[in-house]
C-alpha cells in the first residue's frame, strides 16, 4: 500500500490521528492515547485495479476482470474503489460505567494499507 | 456522505481535504468505538479507581493473562473486566467484599474463567487458613445465599489468588457478587490488609460475549 503524501492523487492510505484528549475522552479510556482512524483515498485508474493488496478471492478476481473488461469498453474507464486491503484490531483498556476496568480488542478497527479493488 | 467532490471518498476521482473535514472525521471516530463498544455515549466516571489500584492490578494480572486475545474466534467478542472490591459490611472475625458488574455485560455473557486477587499481610513464619465464602443473590428474594466455599492455605504475605467456579457466571449474570474472607485465627483478621490505595482487592474475569447466530455467505 501507499501512505499519501504530497499532491499525489493515486489511491492511498490517509493517516489520521484522533487524541483521546482532543475529544474530551482521555478519562475514561486509560490506554492508547488515541486512535489511528486512517482511511483509504484517492484515484484507481484502470491500469492499477488489481494492484498488489486487493481482496485476493477468486471471487474479487472474477469480478474485477469483468468489470476491467466492461469498463474498456467504455470510453469513462474507472469505477475501480480504493479500499483497505489491510487492519489490525485497536485494543481499548477503558473504564465502564460501574468503575470497571475493561480490556478488549476490537478487530479490523485500522487501516494498514489501501488498494484499488 | 463526506463533501467532496465526487460520489464517495475512495472512488475514482476523489480529492480529499484534511482539515476542513477534521470535526466531522473526529465525530466519526467517536460513534465508530461507540458503536463497536456496544455503548450508546461515553460513561461518565462516579468512582475512578486510583491510579496506583489500576497499576498493580494490571501487573499482577500482566504475569498471568494470556498473550493475546485474538486467539479466539474472530467472531466471538472477548472482554477482560477488573472489578474492584467496594468493602463492605465486615465483621470482628471476618470481612465481606461487594462487587458490582455493569448490567450491559449481564446479558448473554459467558465467563470462561474469574480470579479472584487479594493481598493480606501476616506476622512472620504464620501460616493461615483462609475460608473463603462466595454468596449471590437469590433470585426470588434478592437475598444472599452461600454458594460454595473455599478453603485457601495462605502461607506468605502478599497477593493471593483464588479461581471461582461455576458460580462467577451466575454472580455475573447478576451483576453482583458478595465474598466473605474469614481467617481462621482472629489475629490473623486484624493484620489483613484491604482497600489499601494500591491493594484494593480485585476480580479479573475473562468474560465472551456470545455473538448472534450468523451465517456465512460463501
């Protein structure tokens, strides 16, 4: 994947940073300090759809053979996403409403990487 | 639907402006742990356990956790909760310890395994018995009733941890739980250390929380 820097208009990963102190946050959640809320952005002309890092089912393939054909057909081109093609889970040690403490990973909350479906 | 200048953020001709669209990135991070949390808002804190609390538990329980939650199946949602004990009505021979679970996690929770974790301070070279009785609620009448008692062999000053059966996963799906500590030698009692800024007594539970029935699309 590609992070995005510069005037690049290719499809990239946006890094995002949110400061649990910025939202007022950082007294309930203990640990991280914030959250990486990256996101995928920018163009998938037709010649990278299906750059390294899409979906790698059969299935995906199929599909973006047919659409890459459908759309040569077009004069347009394009209709390819960039998507995240990679995310890990974000682990939150917080405190309930009770004064609990609770730890838990929630899966596939940041984005590692973009690609163009 | 983010204001940009094409149909979605991540299709095809899509420019995005940063700073322009932070309140409302930052709006959208908050409902999305919200929402993945299962809360509706943020908590607001009654009770914060004090800092030194909060380190020792999570050093005593750092020794012993189990690396990585993930090792579970993705679609199962696994929690650890820290309960810290609020003493409650004690006795010249014994001492009884509440503990209050959030009613959010009562429903359709089952604990895969509850430690309880306390530190008591003897004299030198004595050895104690420790009984250890844990009550829950009656269901009809509110009252508590003994469930089941253990007798811990508690031979050093220091943490000590016991596991509880069965009856943790009725105490959870409560959201209450009562445990009675009642050494056997009275001199023992009065050189228990409780509620000590950094040795409040403490239940870890490692606690799933059942997913829906889903179907796979193959």
């Amino acid at each position: 994947g590609i992070d995005c820097q510069g005037v690049s208009r290719m499809c990239c990963r946006q890094e995002f940073f949110v400061d649990f102190r910025e939202i007022g946050w950082q007294d309930w959640i203990i640990q991280p300090e914030g959250y990486a809320m990256n996101f995928c952005t920018g163009q998938c002309p037709l010649h990278v759809a299906g750059m390294p890092g899409i979906s790698s089912s059969f299935h995906t393939a199929v599909l973006n053979l047919l659409k890459a054909n459908a759309a040569a057909g077009t004069a347009a081109g394009g209709g390819s996403c960039c998507v995240p093609t990679s995310r890990r889970p974000l682990s939150l040690l917080y405190y309930d409403r009770d004064s609990n403490i609770v730890k838990t990973d929630i899966p596939d909350m940041v984005v590692e990487a973009c690609g163009c479906s | 639907n983010l204001k940009t200048d094409g149909p979605c953020p991540a299709c095809w001709g899509a420019t995005f402006d940063l700073e322009s669209q932070r309140e409302l990135l930052l709006d959208l991070a908050k409902k999305s742990i919200l929402d993945k949390l299962h809360l509706r808002q943020r908590p607001t804190l009654s009770q914060p356990v004090s800092r030194g609390a909060l380190k020792t538990a999570l050093q005593r329980l750092r020794g012993s956790r189990r690396e990585t939650l993930l090792d579970h199946d993705q679609r199962q949602e696994e929690y650890e909760i820290i309960s810290f004990a609020d003493t409650g009505l004690s006795g010249s021979n014994q001492t009884r310890l509440e503990f209050h679970f959030s009613g959010r996690m009562a429903a359709g929770v089952k604990v895969q395994q509850t430690r309880f974790m306390f530190f008591v301070q003897f004299p030198l070279n004595a050895t104690r018995t420790m009984n250890i009785r844990v009550l829950v609620l009656r269901p009809y009448d509110a009252n508590l009733t003994l469930t089941s008692q253990h007798v811990l062999q508690v031979d050093a000053s220091g943490w000590h941890q016991l596991l509880l059966g069965p009856e943790a996963q009725a105490a959870y799906s409560q959201g209450h739980l009562t445990l009675e500590l009642v050494p056997e030698s009275q001199a023992a009692h009065s050189s228990l250390i409780l509620g000590g800024l950094s040795h409040r007594p403490f239940v870890a539970a490692q606690v799933r929380v059942e997913g829906k029935h889903r179907v796979h699309r193959r």
